[in-house]
C-alpha cells in the first residue's frame, strides 16, 4: 500500500513485517526514530518481538550476535559512533557468519562532533566482512531491508543496509509498504543450523591458530564474493514480487553512448536522477553502487565500457588517501582495456547540502582534472592551514 | 582403564566441561567452571568472555565444553548472554543461560554488559571466575586484584608495594542492581558452590556468582596448592562467601575460627615482599590486608558461633561415601 | 587429510578428548595404600581401618569377619588388649584417639550373641594334619587360622578347658569368664579338635608328635616364674606374682600384709596389686623401672599395661613408683620390713642398646612387710628337651619356625622376644599364632611365608580441612564402691556408640570414597566406578588426561593417593 | 512541483507541521516529500522544515533553497535575514502574529499574509500551537488542499477529542484567510 512515511518509520515497519525475533535498540541520531518506531510497534502489539533496550551500542550488537546463534532472525541499527563502538562485534558477527540485519542510518564521525549524513561510519567498517548495501531513497531502503533478511540467511553472511542520516531516515516521502502475506512469502522463516541447543551442542567462537586462520580468511572472502550472486538473485525475485528492482549490485541510468559517468552511493544518486531529467547537462551515465560489500568489480567494468571519464563520488574519505569508493573502483577498473579516465571527489560531508546543481559540476570535474578534492569545499572558510 | 569399559562414559554425573582442555595444572578455573556446568546440568547455553577459559577449552577443531557455548569478544559475555536469552524467549525454548567471564571482563572491560543485563532482568545467572588479575594476557592487574598484590602491571619496588588500590566490591555493585539472587563462592568449597548454583538456576532472572577461583601461576604456588589457598582465602575472611537476595545479605559462611592472613599470603609469590625482613612497609601492608579481612568479618558478621556444620571448617567435611553436606 | 575449516570455525561438544593432556605430566597421582597405624601398630596384625571402614558402611559382620581374619578373639582382646592401636592412630594427634577396643569389644560381643560364624578361607579340606600345643591365645590363633585353612588341627592343652593364661592370669574384672567361654567354644566350632588334660613331657611326648602330626606349634608359654633377688637377698617366704594371681584366680586366696611392694611394670604387677588393694591391704606399691604415660615419656618407656587399668588402679589407690627400681632389701632376720628404692632410666649405652642407669644419692626407703617379684616368667622346660636347649625361651624367626627342627613351630609367650612382633601381651600371641599358621602352611604347601607389610601413614599426610572434630566415647565404668573381685569393671558402647566411634576413624591411607580426588580434578581425570576397583578405591585415574597437578593428592583426606614421578 | 519552507522555534512543532502537510498532500494523491533541517537545536532555538508536493515521484534531497511559499510560525524570525533568503519574487508568506497583514505587509516591503494562529490554537486547543492553523490557512489560501485532506493526515496522528479541537481549528483558521489568494503562484 502506497503510505506517506518518514523514513525511519517505514524501516521499522519493514523490519516489523520480516518478523524478526530479537531486536535491540540503541539511540543514536540520526538512526533513533528507527527503533522509536520498532518499539512502539512492539507497545502496540503491531509486532511480536524481543525487544531488548541495550545500553550500548556494543551491547546492542552483541545482543544480536548472541541471539542469531540461538537461532532467532535478529536486527538492530545504528550510526555514526554507534557503528564505531560495535566494530569489534561486528567483525566478529561476520567471522562468525551469523546472518544478522543492520541499518546503518549513516552519519559522519567525530571529532569534531557531527550528527549529518556522510559515509564515514560504514566505511570505518567496511572490512568487517559485512554485506553492505546503499539505498537511495526509502522506498529502495524499504526493498533492501526485507531483502537483507533474505540474502543474510541464504549466505549465513550479516548484511547493513546502509541509508542516509536525516536525509532518508527523517524524511516523510510516498513509499510502497508491502503486504504481510507477500514478505512471508517471500522470507520464510528463519532456521539455522548451527544454533545453540542443548540437544545438539555446537561451540561456536573458537580459538584457530596459524595453522587454520589463512583458510578462515580465505572462506570469508569468498563467502562475501559468492554473495554477490545472492543479492542480484534475491532483488530479481523481489521485481519479479512487487514490480521494483531495488538496485542489484549496480544500477546504470543515462544513455548508452554517453562518454562520461558519474558513480555515487546513496541519496545523492537520487537527487542526481532528477538533476540528468531537468538540468541540461551533457549527457552522462548514472552508476548508482548499492553492493559496496561485496564490491561487483565486473558489473563496474562492464558499466564502465565506452566511457571516457568517471567520476566516483564519495561522502568519506580516508585522510592521506582520499576518497574511498574511489580507490576501490581505480582498482577495480585497473588493467582494464579502455577504461575510463577516473575521477574522485568526496561531497556532503557532515550533512553539507547536495544541490542539484552538483550534477553538473560533477561532469565538469574532469575538464578540471587534478586528483581528489572536496568538490564542494568553500576554501575562503578555511583560514589559514594549521 | 582396563578395569572397565569407557568408564568415562559412564560418570555418575553430568560432564559439561570434558577432559582434554589446555588449563595448566591446577587450575582453578578450570576447576569452577566444570562444578558449575556439573551443577548446571545439560540444559544450558554457555557465553564465554575472551580469557583463559575460553583459550584453553576451545582450540579449534576441538572444544571441552559439553552443552552449547558461544564465545564472542572480552567485554560482552552478558551482552550476548542476553541475546541468546531473548532468542530463546522469542523462541518459547527454556534452557537456561550461563554466561562466563574472569575477573578482567566482568569486573573491568565487560562491567557495563554486565551492569545492563541486570538491569534488563535477562533470565541470565552470570558466573565470574575471580583470578584476581588478567591471567590470560601474563599477570596483569584488574579491579580484582587485591591490595598489595604483585602484577607485572603493579610490581613491587622502591616506590611501590604492588597494587595500590583496593579489590574492587564486585559483589556490593551487583547488590545495587537488587537482582533475586547473588553470592561468591569458592573453589575450596565445592559443595558449597554447587548449592549456589542450583539456587541461582532455580530462580528466573538475573542471577550472579563470584567464584573464587586461583591461579597457579598468576597467584605463585603449586598447582597442587589451588584448594588449600582458596580456602584460606575464606578463612581469613578475605574472601567472605555471602548469598545476597534483592541486594540485602541472606546468610554468610561462618568462620570457625579466624585464620590470620599471613597464613594465606605467605603461600603465594603474588605477596611475597609482604614478607621482606628488612622492609618496613611490608608489615604495613601485611596490617593493612588483616585490616581489610577484619573489615570483611565484622561487615558480613563472619565470626561463627560454635561449630556449625556449615561454616567454613565443617562445610566440606566428608564421610566415608562422600561429602558430610552434600 | 587436514580436517577442513567449516562454517564460522566450530568445535563439537567434547571434541577435546582427541587432545591427551597426560603428556604434559612428569608425576602421577597413583594409590598408594598406606597402612593405617593402627594395623602397623597391631600385634595381632589387624586391620582396624578396614573393619572400621566395613562398620561405617553398616556391615558390622562384614566388619567382624574382617576383624576375626586375624583375631579370632575380638571380645576378649576387645577386653585386655593394651591396644598399641590407639596409641598410634592418627586421630590422637587431632582430638583423642579412636576407641578402637570398644568398637572391637562391641563386635565381638555381637558376633557372639548373633552367633555370626567364623569364616573359612575359600578352598578345600587339606590332608594335613597339624597338632598345637597349649590353648592359650598363640594356640588358640593358631589352631583356629590353620582349620581356616582347612587344615586339620588337633589342639591340646594341660589344663581341662582351652583359655592359657585367660583363665589362669587375668581376673575376671577384667575377663569374664562367660566371655572367655563363649569366644572360645565358638572358635573351637570351626572344626578344631581339642584335647583337654594332655601335657607335654607328662602326657605326650615331642617325638610322638612329630611322628604324628606333620607339623606341629608349640604353644605352651611361659609358666616359671624369673629368678629374682636383690643383690642375692631373698626373703624367705617369697611369692612370686603370677602365682599369687593364679593361686587367687583358682582359689580366691590373697595374703593381705599391711603393706607390700610388687615389683615389675607388666599387666601381673597392676592385676596383682588391685586384687590385693581390693582385698584390704593398706598400701600396695608397684615399682617400676618403666615409666608412667605422659607427654615425656618415650612410648617405647612406658608401662606395658592396659591405660585404662593403670588409671583404674591409681583411682583405687595403687601407689606407683616409675623409673624406679628395689635397691637393696631391708630385712629382719629373713623377713623384709622394707625396701630401698633408686631412681633410674633406661638411656643409650652407646651401642645402640639402652641400659639401666641408676642414679646415687635418689635413695628411698618403703615400710613394707612383703616384697612380691611380678617381672615376668620363662618356659618351663619340661618336655621341650633340646628345643629349648637351655635357654629361657624357644628361639623361632617371625613365622614361628625353630631352626635346625623342620616341621616344629612356637609362638606365643614361650619363644623369644621379636622386637615389635611380641611384647608379651594376649593380641602378640595371637599374632604369633596367626604367623606360625602361615608358616606351617607355606611349609606344608611348598613356599615360602609372607606377611604383607605396608608403611603406615604418617599423620602428616592427613589433610586434616575435610574432618571434624568428634569426642571419643566415654565408656560406662563401675564405680569404685561397686568393684569387687568378680564383675567387670569397664563395661562395653553400645551400638550407636560403637557406630560413632567407628565413624571417627579418619581411614588413614585408605580410601574413604569421598569423591574429593573425583571432585576436585580440574581435568576430569578421576573417574568414579560403580564397583570397587582392585586398589580399594572407587576411582580410576585417566593418565590419558591426567596432567599431574597434584591437587587430588593434596585434598585427599585420608593420604590415599601419593604423586610419584611419572617416568 | 512546489517547495515550501517553514521557519519556527524549536518545540513549536515545526517538523511536524511539514510533516502534516506533506501527509495531506498525499491524501490528496500527489507525491510529497517533508524533511527537517537536521538541526541539533534545542526548544527555543530557530529551526526549518521543508516540504515538497508534486504529481510525480520526488527525487531530489537537497534542502529547499528556493521555496514558493515560506510558513513562519513565530513572527520574531522575520528580523532573522535567513528567513526570507531565497524566496521566491512572487512567492506567498504566511506570519503567525496578532498583527494584520497590512501592517506587515508595510513593514516589511513585501506581501505577508498574517494568521493569529497562536491566540486561535489557545482558543480552541488550549496551547498556543500555532502550526495547525497554520497549515489550514496555508491549504486554503493556495488551495492546494481541502480542509479534510489536512483533517485525515491529522487522523493518522491524533484521534478523540484532540482531533476534535484540532478539526475546529483547522476550520476556523481556514475561514481567516482569503481562500485562493495563492493559488496561481501554487499552480504555476
């Protein structure tokens, strides 16, 4: 049913209809709403959970660490520190390879302190061995959440969906809200066969010495390239379902023949839809990455062909490098025959705003040329350098 | 073994923790943690903090540990004992939760998970092998750590006379909680101790023991020692064992008859320059630790009153056919 | 093939057994089964833990069974042992020592009075047949030790009824003489012949024996009085001790002087002086180079007396005189009217040995107008021929067997003194007894005798944490205005007593099933079985696991279990 | 597509006021789209919502810099330059004050459109929350909206005797203003 929902909101009742066992909640902004929403579902009787009200963020992956290996479909969110104070669980969730759902209402981290969208938070975890997945709007974050529930237990990989602070998760905006019965069929419940049960008692969280850790590495890194597979297989069921595709691993807009592409994650990709339709602009192709984790290296490059110039966009970046998705993708499109000329800026930090008028400075990016820069910095706020 | 067959597996008691584990010889922890999971019985799930027992029982591809256990990072035992616990309660499963740390994670890193799954009332009885120090690291100082106590992280010298500060009051901050049940026991009584954790399985709630459990190596004596010190650690009123309902104390292990506590310290390397001739400060601190255990005896009213088959002379006093007060 | 990493690097439940911990040991706990200091302070060589143990169990005939498999006579020995037991146990270190001749007492007592029968050995009757001479303890033991043997035993003795010196030298204050009858008759039931009034060298000969029997045990103690004077003074109306009390016992008859000293530090002096003491005469002295029982005296220097009775004669007025000895005797005429007494001690001469050492100038003088020697007897020689060859004693090795005469035995009170074998007492005839029966059957079967020998535990090894304190019975006397000459004067426990006091015994070295070693083994190394395993104990160490901490040793409360190195 | 800009004090229902009135929007089948400024302001302090009403999807996040119509609850922000910054010329501002349009209108050099929203919502409610009204006045002065689609998207939130009042207010204040006033700048 179409509904005019805050974002957060219609996560929660995503998450309410994947009829999750456990849910733990911790405030953080801008992910709060989310598990306002969750818990006043449970107060209503809207949705039959555990809901375990943590008092950290360390605890609350915890928790849901603890009750995936008990057998329940388990889901928690987060953001910005919050992410940063799970780390180690969530490394250890996904070494674990416990098939647990997180929404990473993502926000920048301090210091300075920061509550505003930027990607810093996901990225700060990106090796944790999580499927991360970004959304553009709420509607595809609605699709991705049920989804991830499927893909996570289909891999025995935990998935983050990631989606943007304030500017999805507290915006109100018209979204389809699947039906019960369709999600149930589509999600069936959740059986894991490595659960604790005292009738078959397994112990899990092992000591592996050198002896065996390459080849524990070796099976999480396949197990993530292998889910790439799962994700494209699972949101093609979901079209096949509800008549949306909620992005893949990479979705292309623009005409075939354009020689320069943009490659963004997030809400931006969704202000820069709109900015290809009522800007004039030169044509350009659109890359909207949704799998950032696992990266689709092919699906890049086979995106990439024909292009003469890319221009990656990130909303983080790792000081002393640069941009993150950027160095990734330069890698992924390294020893490719023709590839594009690439590009790397990083935009929106910190909640700075993204116009439409980003768009086409974007495009004009490698007429500048030069290496990575904040696209969108203001350098007379800059004062002198310290 | 000739003498019959797979008499292991014919144990007239429940085994959670099974042989073969890497422990050192001796070990107290060991030792606490197979009473418990005896007591416990098979249906139970165990969480596991990062520390010895955890190490020694679980390298992969083997583990000791006979009943499901999940172990997850140092600071976070109570935190996923918590989410296995409200898994089971979505699942309407009833197996109880036991969720382990040392004294490093339960009284340090792992205290706020802790503090919270008591609060949230987790169906959960928390189980802290005291060591008094991080064991698993090599000998460093905790919250736990007694006064005085040698570490590589408090060494004696010049300046200083091993640990400066006080054992932490675990048990006190757990009775702020007012969970139904908590109490510290002790390796050296193991009937004791099994009784305790019967009580805390009985109760649906939070629930929390403290037991004193040595360490060989971390402590400084023989292995074959690890009894004998843990029950002059009670004794002396050190390490009073107490049973505390909603907070307030219930009963207390009596003492018999107060053993001074030079007789517990001169056992151990961990104080052994408390017994420095020419040092002045070592009987200061000697005074000083006698001071604290007659703190403890006068607080919990330890002193006993005659002989009581329960104190902490006749608790595990045995008959032929076994313990006197099981 | 390596075993491949699966899903998120699980273990399976009890996976570790793959992983032997028994190689990091270099000592191991093994059980050591260490006697009892009881059983090694036992003439008779019984073992009172092991009976005990049976009694805590609540067997009290399995308990008697194993008793009587080395005493045959537990409620008379129950009755006038001087019971070593007790003074070596362990517990005496701890609280007070176990009343282990009540409890024996008690046994005895029940056996009779159920009538449990004495066991045989398992086998099947021997062609043998063995003649014992003297139904004393040593002939009883051995007759009855060698018909459990299934041997055939014909035992004689010069007197109408079985007993010796039972019946001869203790009085029944002690003894009761229906105590003597029933152990007995019930001892000669298990299938020994006995030959009343039939005495060596006056009814039968040696050699009719030896051409009858094919083995034979003498028995027939020592009957003559020691030849006794003081720097050659005798008086000329001397008795000597024995014959007062044996004359009393037949007859009842006791001279009553006004005061006499009796000299010698054995059950005859103290028996003797409480008959007389009993029987009016005003001061009864007994002297004694031995000393009295106190935290200073040597335990090989005390009094070889009953501890009971020594307290039971001072409370009715028996003077003592230890470490003391008749100097000189004061005499009118031929008749004493006094003694001079000295102060000595028995000290190292240097060579290994202890001599008395008198010391000038501690002189006293006692009025007395009759000096009784009781410093103990020899074998009368009659009929013994060259056995005895002179000697005061027949000389035998632990097993009773006389050399250069094969197939001839002794024990008891006629062969020589074994340091720690005999003292003269009633449980080290039967002792003797029981030897001399393995003897004979080792010689009759071929081999050679044994006698297991186990170190006792020392009290040190006790872990002392895991008993409680528990006072010793207090067992019913007759008071002192209520004794006289014929009723016993320390009664028996009964049986909650008797039930407690078994219940003190702390099992030194042996295992008590406690299950401390099953429940302290932090590796789940001890294994508890159902049934008892050939060690005694009901547990089994894993050295497949075990690693050698030590621990079960430590908390073991009874020494059962020793660390030994692991090699 | 319209984009709308309301200015109000933290606590005074700002973000849900865009909130109600991209709900009604949606009632009455248009796409919506309503979001704060992602203010970590406390009560008191000045804070923005926007909304956006348009027949297709809405695809862009940007924060509306050029706004057709400012909502300004709180009159006191009109001293504030950032209020009208990016108005569109001949874009409709709707004031929260006692004062009359006209004399606002004089003040400030441009049209105002006062509403008493704070003393009506006193009246009917019994708080001076002014945000209702408001949006009542606003939906009839643009005639973007009926009454009732405000009324339904206030159901969603509110029900019984709250609702009640709040639906006599919506009806009160929507009588205050000159329905249609705004209708071409709203369809244009």
């Amino acid at each position: 049913m179409l509904e005019a929902l805050e974002g957060s909101q219609a996560i929660a009742r995503a998450v309410a209809l994947c009829r999750p066992g456990v849910v733990a909640a911790y405030p953080i902004t801008p992910q709060t709403h989310i598990v306002e929403n969750i818990s006043k579902l449970v107060a209503d009787g809207k949705l039959n959970t555990e809901l375990v009200s943590v008092e950290s963020e360390f605890s609350a992956a915890s928790v849901v660490l603890g009750a995936s290996a008990a057998g329940s479909r388990s889901y928690t969110a987060s953001s910005s520190q919050g992410i940063l104070l799970m780390t180690e669980v969530l490394f250890n969730i996904s070494g674990m390879r416990l098939p647990v759902v997180m929404t990473c209402a993502n926000r920048a981290i301090g210091a300075p302190i920061n509550i505003w969208n930027d990607h810093s938070d996901s990225m700060a975890v990106r090796d944790s061995g999580w499927i991360q997945l970004h959304c553009a709007d709420n509607q595809e974050a609605v699709d991705t959440t049920i989804q991830a529930f499927r893909i996570a237990e289909a891999t025995e990989l935990p998935v983050m969906v990631c989606m943007d602070g304030f500017v999805l998760t507290h915006t109100l905006e018209t979204l389809e809200i699947p039906d019960q019965d369709l999600v149930d069929r589509y999600l069936p419940p959740f059986v894991f066969n490595r659960m604790l049960d005292p009738q078959n008692p397994l112990s899990l969280g092992t000591l592996v010495g050198p002896e065996y850790f390459s080849e524990t590495r070796h099976l999480a890194h396949e197990a993530l390239n292998q889910s790439a597979s799962t994700i494209v297989d699972v949101d093609r069921e979901w079209q096949n379902l509800t008549g949306r595709s909620a992005g893949g691993l990479l979705s292309v807009e623009g005409p075939d023949d354009a020689k320069i592409g943009v490659l963004a994650m997030g809400s931006v990709v969704s202000t820069f839809r709109e900015a290809m339709d009522c800007l004039a602009a030169e044509p350009a192709k659109l890359m909207a990455l949704r799998a950032f984790r696992p990266l689709p290296e092919e699906a890049i490059r086979s995106a990439c062909a024909g292009l003469d110039h890319l221009v990656v966009v990130d909303r983080a970046l790792s000081p002393g490098f640069g941009g993150i998705v950027g160095g990734e993708i330069k890698a992924a499109l390294s020893g490719m025959k023709d590839a594009p000329q690439i590009y790397n800026v990083a935009i929106g930090l910190g909640g700075r705003d993204v116009p439409l008028e980003m768009w086409p400075r974007l495009l004009d990016v490698p007429k500048q040329g030069g290496g990575f820069r904040i696209l969108d910095l203001e350098p007379a706020k800059l004062g002198e350098m310290s | 073994m000739s003498e019959m067959n797979d008499p292991r597996a014919r144990q007239p008691r429940f085994r959670g923790l099974e042989a073969g584990h890497r422990a050192c010889q001796g070990c107290g922890e060991a030792l606490a943690a197979r009473l418990v999971t005896e007591s416990a019985g098979p249906d139970v799930i165990l969480t596991n903090a990062t520390g010895c027992l955890e190490v020694f029982t679980t390298p992969w591809p083997q583990s000791a540990w006979r009943v499901p256990w999940l172990h997850s990072l140092f600071e976070n035992s109570a935190a996923i004992a918590s989410g296995v616990e409200a898994a089971l309660k979505a699942q309407g499963r009833r197996s109880k939760v036991i969720a382990m740390g040392g004294d490093g994670g339960t009284f340090d890193i792992g205290f706020q998970a802790l503090s919270g799954m008591l609060e949230r009332m987790h169906n959960v009885l928390y189980v802290c092998y005291d060591n008094e120090a991080y064991m698993n690291t090599g000998i460093q100082r905790s919250g736990s750590t007694p006064h005085a106590a040698r570490t590589t992280t408090s060494p004696p010298g010049k300046e200083r006379m091993g640990k400066r500060h006080l054992k932490k009051d675990l048990l006190s901050i757990i009775a702020a909680h007012h969970i139904p049940y908590a109490a510290s026991a002790s390796v050296a009584y193991p009937q004791d101790l099994r009784r305790k954790v019967r009580r805390a399985m009985e109760i649906d709630g939070p629930t929390f023991l403290l037991v004193h459990s040595p360490c060989p190596l971390g402590w400084g004596h023989d292995g074959s020692e690890t009894i004998q010190v843990a029950r002059l650690a009670v004794q002396t009123g050190l390490f009073p064992l107490v049973e505390l309902e909603r907070g307030e104390v219930a009963s207390v292990m009596p003492l018999r008859q107060r053993v001074p506590v030079a007789e517990y310290l001169c056992r151990q390397a961990r104080f052994r320059h408390l017994f420095a001739d020419d040092d002045h400060r070592a009987q200061e601190e000697r005074e000083h630790l006698q001071a604290l255990a007659d703190y403890n005896i006068e607080r919990y009213g330890l002193d006993g009153d005659g002989d009581d088959p329960f104190d902490a002379d006749g608790a595990d006093t045995i008959r032929r056919g076994g313990p006197a007060n099981s | 093939m390596p075993i491949p990493m699966n899903r998120g690097a699980f273990a399976l439940a009890g996976s570790s057994l793959a992983f032997k911990t028994g190689t990091w040991r270099s000592a191991k706990p093994v059980h050591v089964h260490a006697a009892a200091p009881c059983h090694g302070a036992c003439p008779a060589g019984e073992d009172q833990q092991a009976w005990l143990a049976l009694l805590q169990e609540g067997h009290p005939q399995q308990a008697w069974e194993s008793l009587v498999a080395a005493n045959p006579l537990p409620s008379v020995t129950g009755r006038v042992c001087p019971h070593p037991c007790e003074s070596a146990c362990n517990r005496g270190h701890y609280d007070s020592p176990i009343a282990i001749h009540a409890v024996e007492r008690w046994l005895g007592d029940q056996a009779i009075q159920n009538n449990w029968p004495y066991p045989r050995l398992p086998g099947s009757p021997r062609p043998e047949r063995i003649a014992v001479v003297g139904a004393g303890p040593a002939g009883l033991s051995a007759a009855y030790h060698l018909a459990r043997r299934h041997y055939n035993v014909v035992l004689m003795d010069a007197m109408p009824a079985a007993g010796g010196l039972l019946r001869s030298a203790i009085p029944p204050t002690r003894l009761p003489r229906d105590v003597i009858d029933a152990e007995i008759r019930r001892l000669l039931a298990v299938g020994i012949e006995f030959r009343p009034r039939a005495a060596l060298g006056r009814d039968i000969t040696l050699e009719e024996l030896r051409s009858e029997f094919d083995a034979v045990f003498l028995a027939v103690g020592a009957g003559k009085s020691r030849h006794w004077d003081v720097d050659g003074a005798v008086p000329a109306d001397l008795h000597e001790g024995l014959g007062l009390l044996r004359e009393w016992l037949a007859v009842g008859a006791i001279p009553k002087p006004n005061a006499v000293v009796i000299h010698g530090g054995g059950n005859t002096a103290v028996d003797l002086a409480r008959v007389m003491r009993r029987a009016g005469v005003r001061d009864v002295h007994v002297v004694t180079a031995s000393g009295l029982p106190g935290p200073d005296t040597d335990p090989d220097d005390v009094l070889n007396v009953v501890p009971r009775e020594l307290e039971q004669a001072i409370e009715e007025g028996v003077q003592f005189h230890p470490h003391r000895t008749i100097n000189r005797l004061i005499m009118r005429g031929s008749k004493v009217v006094g003694v001079e007494m000295v102060r000595l001690k028995k000290l190292p001469d240097g060579h290994g040995h202890k001599a008395r050492v008198s010391f000038e100038g501690t002189e006293t003088v006692l009025h007395v107008d009759m000096v009784v020697p009781a410093i103990g007897e020899v074998v009368d020689p009659t009929g013994l021929g060259a056995i005895l060859n002179g000697r005061d004693f027949i000389d035998t090795d632990m097993f009773g067997t006389i050399a250069g005469h094969p197939g001839l035995f002794a024990g008891g009170d006629c062969r020589g003194w074994i340091k720690k074998l005999t003292n003269g007492t009633v449980s080290a005839a039967i002792g003797d007894g029981r030897r001399a029966a393995e003897g004979i059957d080792a010689l009759l079967s071929g081999r050679s005798p044994m006698e297991a020998s186990r170190p006792a535990l020392p009290f040190a090894d006790l872990n002392l944490a895991y008993y409680e304190s528990a006072p010793r019975i207090a067992l019913p006397t007759l008071p002192l205005s209520q004794r006289d000459d014929s009723r016993e004067i320390e009664g028996g426990p009964d049986t909650s007593q008797a039930l407690a006091e078994a219940a003190r015994c702390f099992s030194c070295g042996n295992c008590l099933a406690c299950d401390n070693c099953w429940t302290l083994c932090p590796d789940n190394a001890v294994l508890k079985t159902r049934e008892t395993c050939s060690d005694g104990s009901h547990y089994l160490f894993d050295y497949e696991f075990c690693k050698g901490c030590g621990l079960c040793a430590t908390e073991c409360p009874c020494g059962f279990i020793s660390m030994v190195n692991d090699d | 597509m319209i984009e709308v800009r309301i200015h109000g004090r933290g606590g005074q229902g700002n973000v849900v006021a865009a909130y109600l009135l991209a709900a009604a929007a949606f009632e009455t089948g248009r796409h919506c789209q309503a979001f704060p400024s992602f203010g970590a302001e406390r009560r008191g302090a000045p804070v923005t919502a926007f909304v956006r009403i348009a027949d297709q999807t809405i695809r862009r996040r940007c924060q509306v810099a050029n706004p057709a119509f400012l909502i300004i609850q709180d009159s006191g922000l009109l001293h504030i330059p950032a209020t009208m910054e990016g108005l569109l010329p001949q874009g409709g501002v709707l004031v929260n004050s006692p004062r009359t349009s006209t004399e606002l209108t004089q003040e400030y050099g441009r049209p105002m459109t006062a509403l008493p929203a704070s003393a009506l919502a006193q009246d009917i409610l019994g708080r001076p929350l002014p945000n209702v009204a408001l949006l009542s006045a606003f939906a009839a002065l643009t005639g973007l909206m009926p009454a009732d689609a405000l009324i339904k998207a206030l159901a969603h939130r509110f029900k019984g005797d709250i609702l009640e009042r709040n639906t006599k207010l919506i009806v009160a204040a929507g009588q205050l203003v000159d329905a249609g006033a705004w209708k071409e700048v709203a369809h244009a």
